[in-house]
C-alpha cells in the first residue's frame, strides 16, 4: 500500500488491485508453498478467479485498514 501511495497508484483501480494481489500471491507461496494444492501453486496470472479473488480479498481488507 504505502508503496502504491509513493508512486502516486490509484489505489482503488484495477491495475494495483491486480499487481497487488500478486504480490499477496508470491508472499503466500513462500509461507505456505509446501502444503498448497497443485492448483494454488500456480503463478498468479494462471489462477482460477476462485483463488485470484481470495488474494483481491486481502488488498480490499488492506485497503480498509490502510484508510
């Protein structure tokens, strides 16, 4: 977020949600890679939206925190 805000991002436009939402993806593969499903694994553009919009979840909730 802070990141996005220094680059003057629209924080709430499609193209930091996506960035974002990968970056919230490679985080969770490094924590959590070894027991994640063959399908979680994938990098993020691969996702089905399913597992994308659990990862848009967490920027939303960040996003909220962040105001």
């Amino acid at each position: 977020m802070a990141e996005g805000r220094r680059r003057g991002a629209d924080l709430y436009g499609e193209e930091f949600m996506e960035s974002a939402s990968h970056a919230v993806h490679e985080a969770w593969l490094v924590r959590n890679g070894r027991r994640a499903s063959p399908e979680q694994r994938l990098p993020y553009r691969l996702l089905p939206e399913a597992e994308k919009e659990k990862d848009r979840l967490v920027v939303r909730l960040a996003l909220e925190l962040w105001s």
